[in-house]
C-alpha cells in the first residue's frame, strides 16, 4: 500500500515546495511558475510607470528618470531570490522604493512573502517599513502632495499585503498539520496493523499447541516404543499401531476446528466439544496409551457447570497430562475436579521426573495462564516440597 507521503498527490509539481513530500527547499513547478508571473508582472508596471513619467507634462529629472528605470530592471529580477532570503530581499526592496517608484510593487511582493515564510513579528515589521517607504516617496517625489488620503491609501494597502501573506501562512499550516496528522495516524495503522497480526500469529501458535500438543505427545511415545522394541509382539504392536491411528485420526479432528475457528467459521466443530464429559474421555484415552492416570473429586456434568468453565477446566487437564507424559513419563498421575468456594478448582498432580535438559517451546503454561486470567481465575504451577509437580487452577463459577 503507498503511504500518504509517497503519493502522487504529495509529489505533483502543481504543489508549492513547503508542502511537497521530500521535496526540501528544491522549487516546485508551480513555485518557478509563480515566480516567472511575479517578475513578468513587476517588469510590466515598471514599464508602465516609466512610460506614465515620461509622457506626462510633469516629467521628472533625468537622474529620477535612470534610478526608476534602473529599479525597475533590477527590482523584479531581485523577487527571484525573496524564497531564501525573504526579509533581506524585503528590507532593500523598500529601500529602494522609497526613492523609486517602480520598486513599489516588488516591495509590496516581498512583503506577502515576508508574511507568508516568517514570524508574525518579523512580517509586521516589514510591512511597517513598507509603508513607510512608500511614504518616502511621496515627502521625496511628490512633495507630499495627496495628505491624509494618500497615506491612509498607503497604510490600507500594506495592511491588506500582511494580512493575505499571514492569511495563506495560515492557510498552509493548516494544510501542513492536517498532512502531519494523517501520516501520524497511518503510522498508528500500520502499528496497529503489525501488532493485530503478531497477535494472530501468537494466537495461531497457542491454538495450534492447545490442540495438537497432547495428541502429538501420544504418538510420539508410541512411535519411541515401537522403535525401541521393533520384537514387541504382534498384539502390543497392533495395540499400539491402533492408539497412533485414534490419535492421528484426533489430532487431525482437532486441527480442522482449528483452523476453523481461526477463519471465522461459525459451524459447530465436528469433534467433540471440550466439556467435563470430554475430561473423561481424555483421561481414559491417556490410561489406554499406557499413562497411570487417577482422577478423583470429579463433578457431575448435569450440575450446572457453564460450558465456559468446562472448557477451561478440560485445558487445564489436557496441558497437565501433556507435560506429565513429557516430564515424567511412565509416573503417575492424579486429576482432581472439584467446587471450591464460588469456584471449580482443577488440579493435575505428579511425581517429578528424573533432571532433564528442558524442552523446547515451553508456552503451553504462559498460554494457558493468560486463558484462566481471561476468564477471572488464578493459575498455579510448580513443583512441592512432597517432590511432586502440581498445576492448579481456579475458574470462577457463578451457581
């Protein structure tokens, strides 16, 4: 996607340079263009007024005639220069009109870009010298022929410059911090963006890990049996070849309504949905894989237990055989489900195995935690000084 400072609309040579992206202090199209009309202007009412002088009854002196003719040549040509040096641009262009008339309009130019590029201050100022420039040429020039009316003409006319040059300062500024604040924003966008599919990703991995892993761990210790004793009778091989099909077979149950659920399907999963029933079934088939698993305090499912809390609970009991199985394997295993205040408490108890280098992974508890604390519970794991590993959890349950 292109962002908005590499658009097309922030590089076209229709934008004044200020607000083009990446375009620095080099001149736009439109800034050479503006330019070019500016200097074309001021040329023309220097000619104009040269040629008011000269043909009028009150021609002026020779010298005043070669300064307005010389101003009027060098005055427009200096305009070029009023975008990287506006106020010294400004300060001899009213200099210059206090004693020639055909400077008057470039001044009046430098001004507007005084008030359009600088502080409020600095443009104010400008203008105040403006005026007073033109009011030199009129004690100089004209004797200070016009009075009261033309100064007020004056001062009304430098004032309307400053104004427009502070009015479209305004206006660019503006433009400048609304451009400022969408690209902030779609810097959050993209942030927002980055960190929504990391999320998923994370998501995508503990589904993945809550669904498959104790499947997996099933097959793995089968296959490592079946490899270990390659002369097993035919019946424990068949058996065991029967076990690695019900769990393949779950597993891949299993990753289908995962990958459901991470499309956004809202069909019903076609396995069996994870309930204290389930919880049976999963203790069962771990006993049938060869696990010593007890399971002790268990609850009636008809006693009112909000599914919500059913499915936690039979997390809780899958994640605890899974790192059984891992950590100690061949040990036994004690489930325990039962009420415990306004709540359900899990627990899934066994002997700690023999020191180990650990595992890799080792999110299925992180994982797991943060699923209980969504649901207003607490989650404990580690292991006791009996010299067993217990992980406990308490899941809120309103009867």
């Amino acid at each position: 996607m292109t962002s908005l400072a590499e658009g097309p609309a922030e590089r076209s040579p229709l934008l004044p340079s200020a607000l083009r992206a990446g375009a620095g202090t080099r001149r736009s199209v439109r800034d050479w263009c503006v330019d070019a009309a500016v200097t074309l202007a001021a040329l023309a009412i220097a000619a104009a007024t040269l040629a008011g002088e000269y043909f009028t009854t009150a021609r002026p002196a020779v010298g005043w005639l070669a300064l307005d003719a010389a101003a009027g040549v060098l005055a427009p040509v200096a305009l070029v220069f009023r975008r990287r040096r506006p106020v010294l641009v400004a300060v001899g262009l009213v200099a210059a009109s206090a004693v020639a008339r055909t400077a008057g309009f470039p001044a009046g130019a430098a001004a507007f870009g005084v008030a359009l590029r600088c502080r409020t201050s600095t443009a104010v100022a400008v203008a105040a010298l403006t005026a007073c420039g033109a009011l030199g040429d009129i004690v100089l020039r004209q004797d200070g022929i016009g009075g009261a009316p033309m100064i007020a003409v004056v001062a009304l006319v430098c004032a309307a410059t400053l104004m427009a040059g502070l009015f479209a300062r305004a206006r660019r500024d503006l433009v400048l911090a609304l451009r400022e604040r969408a690209l902030r924003a779609e810097g959050d966008q993209r942030r927002r963006a980055e960190e929504a599919r990391h999320g998923e990703r994370v998501r995508i991995a503990r589904e993945m890990h809550d669904a498959l892993g104790h499947r997996i761990s099933v097959i793995s210790l089968h296959a490592g049996a079946l490899a270990f004793r390659p002369d097993a009778p035919p019946e424990e091989v068949a058996r065991s070849a029967e076990i690695l099909r019900s769990a393949s077979h779950a597993a891949m149950v299993e990753l289908k309504d995962v990958i459901g659920v991470l499309r956004g399907r809202d069909a019903e999963p076609d396995g069996p949905r994870p309930t204290l029933a389930a919880v049976r079934a999963l203790v069962e088939e771990a006993r049938q894989a060869g696990d010593q698993v007890a399971l002790d305090r268990f609850p009636d499912p008809a006693d009112g237990v909000p599914e919500p809390v059913q499915r936690d609970a039979h997390r809780v009991v899958r994640e605890g055989l899974t790192n059984a199985r891992k950590h100690a394997p061949g040990l036994p295993v004690t489930v325990r489900i039962g009420r415990d205040g306004g709540g359900l408490r899990v627990t899934v108890e066994n002997p700690l195995g023999p020191p180990s280098l650990p595992p890799p992974g080792g999110f299925g508890l992180v994982g797991l935690a943060e699923r209980v604390e969504l649901a207003g519970g607490r989650l404990e794991h580690g292991p006791r000084p009996d010299g067993t590993f217990r992980l406990s959890a308490w899941l809120p349950w309103d009867a």
